[in-house]
C-alpha cells in the first residue's frame, strides 16, 4: 500500500476532536490546521494536539491553506457549504452525517466533487463496525436469500442532545432525531439490503415530549423528538423506520436493523443499551433453526477515517459515498415532505 504524506484541515471540534486523534494515530498524517467558532475550543484543542494553526472562520482558513482532505464537522447546516469550498480548492473531504440540510444540498456536494475529481465519504460511522462487517459479508455471500422486509430504529428514553442548542433548532439541523440517528439506521438497512432504490414513503414526526422539556426550561425546540416511516423499495421490499430522542420506553439507548429474507433472518443490534454491536442471523439447517452470533472482534472493521485515507491513498471509492448520501437525503426529505402532507408520495430517481 502506498503510503503517501497527507495533510489534512478540520473544521469543527466536537466529534471532530475525535477525528484528529484518530488522525494523528496513523502514518503520514499532518494535521495543518483546525478550525472552530468556539475559540476557547479551538486554543484547548490546538494546545492539546500541538496543531500549527487555527481559525474561528472556516471559509477563510480553506482560502488561505492547501490541503489533500479535510473533515467537516460542524453542524448539519454547514456542512454544504464548507464541503463545496473544500473541493473547489482541491481537497478530498470526509464529511459527517447527515450528508446536508437537504437533497438539494447534497447534490450539489456531489456535483462539486465530481468537478474536483477528489472523493467524497460520509462518516455513516456505524457501518465502520466489525458486527456490521460480519453481517454485511454473509449478506453478500446471499444468506438471507432475498431480502423482503426490514425494520430500523433507534430510540432513546430521554437523550435530546444539548436542549434548545443547534441540534434541536431546525435551521441549523434541519430536523430532530430523523437526521440525527434515524440517518445512521436507515443507512444501515439499506447498504444491508444492498442498497436498493426508493420508491414511496409515508411517514408521521411528533414531538410532544422535546416541545415540553423545551417549555419547562425555556429552551428553543421546533423538531420532531420522533418519527414514523414506511418505505417502499423498488424490489418491492418495505423498509419501515423509527428515531426518537424521547420515547416513554424501557431503554435508555435502544438499536436495533432487523432483517427479513426468503432464507434466513439477521439482526444488527447494539448490547447493553450501549455503543457496542452484535449482529445475529436466524437460519434452517437440514431441518434445524440454527442461530448464528456474529462479533469478530479477533479482526476489527476498520475505523471510517482510516477507510477514508485508504481510499485517498489507493484512489478507490468509499464505502459511505456522497451518491448513496443523496438517496438517504431523498427518503429523509421525502418523511419530512409525508409527514407534513399526511399522506403517501413518490421519491424520484
Ligand atoms: N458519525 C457519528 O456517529 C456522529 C457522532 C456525533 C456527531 N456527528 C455529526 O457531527 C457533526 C457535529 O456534531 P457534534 O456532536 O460534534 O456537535 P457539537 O455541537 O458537539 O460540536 C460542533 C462544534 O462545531 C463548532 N462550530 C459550530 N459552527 C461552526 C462553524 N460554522 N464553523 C466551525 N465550527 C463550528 C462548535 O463550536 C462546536 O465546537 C454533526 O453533523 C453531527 O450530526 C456524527
């Protein structure tokens, strides 16, 4: 594998912090420069990690520097316009999810880094999971048989993260749990049931428990705390899709992508209302049920980032692409539109 040096720019620094020291863990990696509003942020950050430089302006610093990749990591509502800056100056960029505020959005990244000729990778960070990598390779070796229908969710007790800050004020998110966790799930069951193209969707968002937590304490709250989909594929299969910040439910933190197919059936799943996932299969063997435990911890998936600079280095398309990006921006778009009609509607190709 060629290891060629790379210099990389990250803008915004919460979970962004985690992708530079992800970063500087792997070869050939500098991190020039950093970007963040928050300038005590910022200085902590550049002290902690010893970062050349650092700005509060992120369009400025993707002016005045040049380099290979860059990671954006703000709220959802920049992440279009610094995504276009970077690949107009020549960067590759990983950016987190969700994709945009909108599809709209989300092509015109696309078409910014096709123009650039550079990669462009989402952070759908939950496929980068060795339980997922396990699954997805029986999936691909056809144990499920065709797969038929399929249930996504993640629901939380009470976690609307930060009250009445950007995540739960629709201009800066672009909506509530939907976007925020209800992204990563349905990516996951459909790069499970290999991505297969949208048709329809009929959907409802609530959001009485967010609107009066936000009451209670004063607080800015105009998305939904949870949402509703059905979803028709073009294979005919339906995927339907739960994401809720505050659900009166048992579980703090529940995960689950159920998987129904013609042969067998599989769950990713995370354990102990945690951030660690198994993933388990339901088979017949010559007359048998036989249940399947899938880990593989012995040979971890690899962390997003580390694909991300695999992809750079040995010029191969990411797992996570801007062009499966812009169809999980279609269906979001497309529950947001439903929702808001009452009704069933089509999702073009
Ligand atoms: N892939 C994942 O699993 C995962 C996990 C967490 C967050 N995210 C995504 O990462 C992004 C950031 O989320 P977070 O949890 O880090 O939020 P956060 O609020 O914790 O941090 C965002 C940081 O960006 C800074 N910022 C705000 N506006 C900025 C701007 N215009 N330019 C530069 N910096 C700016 C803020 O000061 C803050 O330090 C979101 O899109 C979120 O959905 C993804």
């Amino acid at each position: 594998m060629t290891q060629s040096n790379l210099k990389f720019g990250i803008i915004g620094l919460g979970i962004g912090r985690n992708h530079l020291a992800s970063l500087q863990e792997i070869d050939g990696i500098q991190i020039a420069a950093i970007c963040d509003t928050n300038p005590d942020v910022l200085s902590r950050i550049q002290k902690q990690y010893d970062v050349p430089k650092s700005y509060t302006d992120g369009l400025k610093m993707l002016d005045k520097e040049r380099f290979d990749a860059v990671v954006i990591a703000t709220p959802n509502k920049f992440h279009a316009p610094f995504t276009i800056k970077a690949f107009e100056r020549g960067a590759h960029v990983f950016c987190e999810k969700p994709m945009a505020m909108n599809t709209t959005e989300a092509i015109q990244m696309q078409a910014a880094a096709d123009a650039a000729g550079k990669k462009l990778m989402l952070n759908m960070s939950f496929r980068y999971t060795p339980a997922a990598f396990a699954l997805k390779k029986q999936l691909e070796q056809g144990m499920l048989g065709d797969i038929y229908f399929a249930r996504t969710v993640w629901h939380r007790r009470r976690g609307i993260p930060k009250l009445g800050g950007w995540f739960s004020t629709k201009a800066l998110s672009g909506g509530g749990p939907l976007i925020d966790l209800g992204v990563h799930r349905i990516d996951l069951a459909l790069w499970f049931m290999g991505t297969p193209e949208p048709v329809s969707v009929s959907a409802s968002v609530f959001n009485p428990i967010g609107t009066q937590l936000a009451k209670e304490q004063n607080r800015t709250f105009d998305v939904e705390d949870l949402a509703v989909a059905f979803i028709r594929l073009e294979n005919g299969a339906i995927l339907t899709a739960e994401a809720s910040w505050a659900v009166n439910r048992a579980e703090r933190e529940f995960m689950e992508t159920r998987l129904y197919g013609t042969k067998a059936g599989a769950v990713h799943r995370n354990v102990d209302q945690g951030y660690d996932f198994i993933a388990e299969a339901f088979c017949e063997e010559n007359g048998y049920f036989v249940d399947k435990i899938y880990r593989n911890e012995f040979r971890p998936a690899p962390k997003s980032i580390a694909h991300f600079i695999d992809c750079i280095r040995n010029d191969r398309e990411p797992i996570s692409s801007g062009k499966e990006g812009i169809k999980l921006m279609k269906i979001l778009d497309g529950i947001y539109e439903s929702a808001r009609l009452g009704r069933e509607i089509s999702i073009t190709a």
